[in-house]
C-alpha cells in the first residue's frame, strides 16, 4: 500500500466533497466552506489530502481555522511536517482523536515555535437535532436585523470572551464585519428587550439540510430564570423550517448545557475538539 501527501485543486472539488459527505454531521464546517468556494486557495486555503493508494483517507484545511476531516494516524505525522514551525491559524478543529495526535505532534516537532494556547478543548460532544423541540418555544425569539447590532454586537464579544478567554478583537476589528454579516443573512436569532439582546443564538455553517447551531448565550444578569430551553426551542423551530438537521458541539464539562440541549430533542453522534491560539 501506498500512502502519499497531495495539495489539492480545482479538479478535486467532488472527490473531496465525497470524503466529506461519509461524515456529513462531523464535517460540516469543512464541506460547507467548499462547497461554497470549491478548492480555492485564495478563498478556502491550503486543502490537503492524505491518501492511501490513491484514495483519500484524511483532509487538511490549512486556513485560518485548521480542520481535520477523518482520522488516519499515519496522516498525522505527515500533516506535521507539512505545517512547518510557522502558525498561520488561530484554531484546529476536528474530530477529537485527530485534532489531538496533531496538537501533541505539532508541540513536539515544532517545541514553542507555534506560540501560546489560550485554551485546549479537548472533548466536545457532537449533538444532532433531527425534530422540532417539544418544550413551549418562546414566542418572543425572532430573527434580529441590522437595528440590533449594538447590542448583539456587545453580546457576541460577552458570549467569545466567555468561552475562549480572551478578546475577539485581538486579532484586529474583523470581528465587527463578522457580526454585522451574520445580521444581514438573517443567521442570528434573539430576545430584545428594551433595545438589549437578552439572549442570542446564530446559525454556523449550512449545506443542504443541514446547519449549525453556535453562539448561544444569556445575558448575565438574566441566568437562571429559565430562560434558555424555551428561547431554543423557539429559535429552532424557526431555523429547522429551513434547515432540518441542526447540529451542535459544546464543552463535556458544560453538563447545564448538554442536560439543555437533551431536553431539546438533541442527541450525541461524535466528538469533536478545538484548540485556541
């Protein structure tokens, strides 16, 4: 058996989609960004694949986010070498057994040379929702427009400070488009009350039928008011009209959110982790 690492191009678009759609829940933010701009360099960035015998048997995304898609641990090794000791992304993500034999091979060939971790997520259930909640949805969640985006704009950077630990802006003000963005293609769905977004949830990457549920927060002040369940409940039922295969990933230690998450219809089909730079 031979075993060979390929950059990819424009030709391997179908094939690559192919590999990806064996694990169309696990590989979502990959295949929809391909799908979207194919094997494009200039938009998706550097697409690798390790093959055996001329088929692929793991995919690498060297963009601003690292993704594996599959796991092969004689790739691992291989995609080390080919990263090199220079860091071009701000996150690896994946299937957790692949991110973290890469993470490991990364700090031991190319000791200190990829900077600092802010955080190492090492296990993060893969949840999929294949039916509208049953809990009462809130029928105050609505899809929040282009009028909200100060306060969703501030509860976004509450929501990525909290979960990452540092600063969204601290690669430069990007994050200010990325929110307004998602407002125009009607991705992020709220509670506004009095002109403040008390709770948000957004939709990530969609292909088909399938998207994904992230950047669920409450406000602060309104924990624990049993606020969540109902407003997700009432955001799903509005996205899965659209969209009717929502899937997540969250913390193993967030056990509130995945008791949540439970009461919701959502039930566990992988794991993925994330490392943070």
């Amino acid at each position: 058996m031979t075993t060979r690492l390929r950059a990819l191009g424009t030709a391997d678009r179908d094939s690559v989609l192919g590999f990806l759609a064996r694990s169309p829940v696990e590989n979502l933010f990959l295949a929809s960004k391909v799908d979207a701009y194919g094997v494009d360099r200039r938009r998706l960035g550097k697409l690798f694949a390790f093959e055996r015998d001329g088929q692929i048997a793991s995919l690498m995304l060297d963009g601003g986010t690292l993704f594996i898609a599959g796991f092969d641990p004689d790739a691992l090794p291989v995609f080390v070498a080919e990263l090199g000791p220079i860091r071009r992304c701000t996150s690896i993500l994946g299937p957790a057994v692949s991110v973290l034999g890469l993470f490991i091979g990364l700090a031991e060939r190319w000791r200190g040379s990829w900077g600092s971790v802010s955080n190492v997520r090492r296990r993060q259930p893969l949840m999929l929702l294949e039916s509208v909640p049953d809990p009462e949805p809130d029928p105050r969640v609505r899809r929040l427009t282009t009028d909200d985006y100060q306060s969703y704009l501030e509860a976004s950077v509450s929501m990525y400070t909290d979960e990452i630990g540092s600063s969204p802006f601290k690669y430069g003000r990007g994050y200010e488009s990325f929110v307004l963005e998602r407002l125009r293609k009607g991705e992020a769905y709220g509670i506004v009350e009095d002109s403040r977004v008390i709770f948000k949830a957004d939709l990530g990457p969609k292909l088909g039928s399938q998207a994904q549920l992230q950047g669920v927060w409450v406000a602060p002040d309104r924990r624990g008011e049993g606020i969540s369940v109902p407003a997700l409940s009432g955001m799903l039922s509005l996205a899965m009209r659209d969209y009717p295969m929502i899937s997540l990933y969250v913390n193993d230690f967030n056990t509130a959110a995945i008791r949540s998450y439970e009461r919701l219809g959502f039930v566990e089909v992988g794991a993925l982790a994330t490392v943070h730079y």
